[in-house]
C-alpha cells in the first residue's frame, strides 16, 4: 500500500485519503519556534498499515526540517519519540 501524505499548513496539519477515508496528524505551532504534535487519527478500517507512522514520520521530518523545538501532547506522537531517543 502506498501512502502519500500531504502538508495542510493553514489546517496545521497533513492528512493522507486512502480508500475514501482520511487519516491525520494534527499540530499547533508554539512561540519562540516550537511545535506540539496534538492529536493522530486513522480510522478503524485503515489501522494496522502503518499509516499512523507515515504520517508520524513525515510531520517529524518537517519539523526537524523547519528547526522546530519539537513536543507532543498526542500519546501516539510522545511513544514514537521516545523509542527513537532510546539508547
């Protein structure tokens, strides 16, 4: 399955449609160049396909593209971190 996710900046956040259904990463952006990851979506039908983590990844990528000083409210976004700051 191909994902392709898609940057909606005046929506704060990217989005992937598959199959009709779409599933988001959602973000606000903070003062003095932060960001929140606040909340990830993907419909029931659509889990288990490693979506979540597509659009997880492209978000964080941006973001450290951006220079963004990056935190998560999003319990999804705050797991993922963790396991990539592991030693």
């Amino acid at each position: 399955m191909t994902v392709s996710v898609l940057h909606q900046p005046d929506k704060q956040r990217f989005v992937t449609e598959l199959y009709g259904q779409e599933s988001v990463l959602e973000y606000r952006l903070l003062p003095h160049q932060g960001i929140d990851f606040t909340h990830t979506f993907v419909p029931v039908a659509l889990r288990g396909h490693g979506i979540a983590e597509k659009l997880v990844r492209t978000g964080l990528d941006w973001a450290r593209q951006q220079g963004f000083e990056i935190t998560s409210s999003c319990w999804y976004v705050s797991r993922f971190l963790k396991r990539r700051n592991r030693p």
